[in-house]
C-alpha cells in the first residue's frame, strides 16, 4: 500500500496476520507506517501524543464507547495517555507520528543514558557558545570579572562535552551533530543571571535522574556526577549574586563586576 521505498524501513512484527508496520525513530518522535491486509482489531490502550493521516480505506476509532470513522485523506490527534480503541478496517494504511523517540522500544537505563549523554554533547556545546558569546559581551561593556566568569563556564562545559564524546565513542554509540536551538544574548547581564539561573535549575532537575540511571555504569557515573556538582556549583554561584544585587543595588554590583 505504500511505495517501495518504505520497505527499506526498519519492520515491526505483532504477530498480527495482515498487518505490516514499519518503524523510523528519529531523534524527537517515532514514524509509523502502518497497513493492514485484512480488519484488524487493537484492544484499549494509551500511549505518548499521536498525530495520523490517513492513507487509504478506513479505521473505527472508539474513546469511551463513542466511535468515529477515518477516511482517505482524514487526519486525527490523540493527546498522551488517552486510552482509545481502533479497529483498521481491509485495505487501511495510516502514517503516524508518536511524540516519543524510543516508542514500543523497550526503554532500559542503558539507552537513557546514552540518550543523556548525546543530549549532553548538544545541548552543553550551545550552552558553552552561548557564555562563551555572554563573557565577551561583558568583556565590552567593562564587566572584566563577569567576563571571565562566564569565559571560565565556557571552558568548563567544552570539557563536558568532550568527555561525553568519548564515553559515547566507548561505549560504541555513534556520536550525533544534531540541530541546536536558538538560545538568547542578554545584553543585562543582572537579567541575564537570571536567566542563566533558571537553565541551570530545569538543566539539574533533568541531569539528576540522567546520574541516578547510570549508577551501574561507574564509568558513566563519575563523569555525569562531576558535571552535575559543577552545574549546582554554578547553579549556586548565580543564586548568590541575584541575592547581591537585591541586597547592594544593581549599581553597586556593577562596580564590583569592573
């Protein structure tokens, strides 16, 4: 029912006769292509969000005992943990995108921390450009001390990031480039501590179970619970001058900064 080149596509066996599902995990979602010979019923269920279109023929969609039928061309959403039942009806075929890169995976600690780790080498890199970018910013406005603070933090997280580069290479996991969002130059830079706060404490409520999930893995470990200490050391170090500058005046600070 689909083109050829979709066989290229990793398969996935139910052990359903008639249903041929093919499965491509990106790096933020997973795709389905899915087609069913014959009628084929899926009990209740719920899973992470979903979006489908529909390709051809027809499918029952069934939430709380009310039924909707989906066509050729139709699309439908069903929001995480809706539990819903389906029934594809002899000819169906239907694309989806699950909100979940490991969805129907089997998810163990060991590719949770190797997902970490990867998230690590991105996310890490852009944040070292970005104070990187933030200490010459200061450098130009006389902030000499925040300056190097922050060229200080740069320096640090390239080290991260190198050492996640080679746990990966070790463990035998082939090391992504992948897109990095757009993140904010604050030229103020009592607002951009803020900011810079508030990243480090979304960054360590994530790190923290990233650590607790590689406590098999000492190697791993000691590098992730390295960082996450420096992080909270730095976590720590923002909070004190966001306390500074609310006790001395943002002027004063300034001063102390030149």
């Amino acid at each position: 029912m689909f083109a050829d080149i979709i066989k290229k596509v990793p398969s996935r066996d139910y052990g359903i006769d008639g249903l041929e599902v093919h499965v491509d995990h990106t790096s933020t979602g997973t795709v389905y292509f899915v087609s069913a010979a014959k009628e084929v019923v899926f009990p209740e269920h719920a899973h992470a969000a979903q979006w489908t279109i529909v390709v051809s023929g027809s499918c029952t969609f069934t939430v709380d005992g009310e039924s909707k039928v989906y066509s050729a061309g139709e699309t439908y959403f069903i929001p995480a943990g809706l539990r819903h039942q389906i029934t594809l009806h002899a000819g169906y075929s239907e694309v989806d995108y699950v909100d979940d890169p490991l969805d129907g995976e089997e998810i163990t600690m060991d590719n949770k921390v190797i997902a970490g780790l990867q998230t690590i080498v991105t996310e890490l890199a852009q944040q070292a450009d970005g104070h990187l970018i933030q200490s010459r910013l200061f450098a130009s406005q006389g902030l000499s001390k925040l300056a190097k603070q922050y060229e200080e933090h740069a320096a640090e997280e390239r080290g991260y990031v190198v050492k996640c580069i080679d746990r990966l290479i070790d463990l035998g996991v082939e090391v992504k480039l992948e897109a990095k969002k757009p993140a904010p130059i604050i030229c103020d830079a009592v607002e951009y501590i803020k900011h810079d706060l508030q990243v480090s404490k979304d960054g360590l409520a994530w790190l923290k179970e990233i650590v607790i999930a590689a406590q098999d893995d000492p190697t791993t470990y000691d590098i992730l619970k390295d960082y996450y200490q420096d992080e909270e050391g730095d976590m720590y170090w923002a909070e004190q001058q966001i306390t500074l500058v609310n006790f001395i005046g943002k002027q004063n600070w300034f001063a102390k900064q030149l």
